[in-house]
C-alpha cells in the first residue's frame, strides 16, 4: 500500500491530533493552534491538508482523525520508537535521541524500521520507557 506523503508539520499535527483525541472526544481548533504554536489560520490551512488526504476529518472547528489517520499515527510512533533506540544505542541522549527521530519516523520505509527494530533486538520500549507496538505497522510496505 503506498501512502500520500505528508510534511513535518502535518506529521506534527497529525500527531497531536490523535494523542489529544484517545479518549474520543474530538480536538478544538484552537487548541490545536495552541499546541503546534502557530496561528488559527495555519492550523485550519495544515487540517485541511490533512483532510484532502483522507488522514483527518473536521466539523466547526472540531477535529477528529479518520480510521486511516490513526493508522499513520501508529506506523510514525513505532518508527519514532525504533528510530530513538537506535539513536540511544549509538551514544545520544534521550532527548535528542527524540528530536531527531521526530525529523524522520515520518519519512522512512516500514521496512527499513522493521529490518533496524530487528537489529536492535526487538527492543520493549523506547529510551523513555514507552511501550513499542508492532501490530498492524508491519502490513504496510511504505509510508
Ligand atoms: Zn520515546
């Protein structure tokens, strides 16, 4: 399955959208704004972005992601997650070990994040000692 290729700053929004909506309930607007540190106008111009290709849904101001958005999220986390073991095994620190992976887990093959996680020995958990879920990432060949 190929997927749309989307920017740093929808990979950011996508991810505060699905981490600010676990428990179901949709994210403001403003909020939004709020959290990514830019203006209204820019948030509503990013979700729309990300409505077009099909990885986020709005209604007045309120954002929720589409079956497939939550999908992406958890293809970019495990990446994010193998990608900051990596980086801490070969000698960075927790938190630049996150703001690099940050750059990139949104861009690299699942393949390549499945060949280094296997590398790494499957590792459990991330440097910050978050759970690393396998589960559907693996179905899907690239970002
Ligand atoms: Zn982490």
């Amino acid at each position: 399955m190929e997927y749309q290729k989307i920017t740093r700053k929808e990979r950011d929004c996508l991810v505060t959208v699905v981490e600010n909506t676990s428990k179901g309930f949709p994210m403001k607007l403003a909020d939004l704004s709020r959290k990514l540190k830019i203006k209204p106008p820019t948030a509503l111009d990013l979700v729309r972005r990300l409505e077009k290709k099909g990885i986020l849904e709005s209604k007045k101001g309120m954002i929720i992601p589409t079956a497939e958005g939550i999908k992406r999220y958890e293809i970019i986390i495990y990446a994010h997650r193998i990608i900051e073991c990596a980086l801490k095994d070969s000698g960075e620190s927790d938190v630049d070990s996150c703001l690099e992976a940050a750059g990139y887990d949104y861009l690299v093959s699942t393949n390549l994040v499945s060949e280094m996680d296997h590398l790494l020995g499957n590792p459990e958990t991330c440097p910050h000692g978050k759970r690393i879920v396998r589960g559907e990432a693996n179905e899907y060949q690239s970002l």
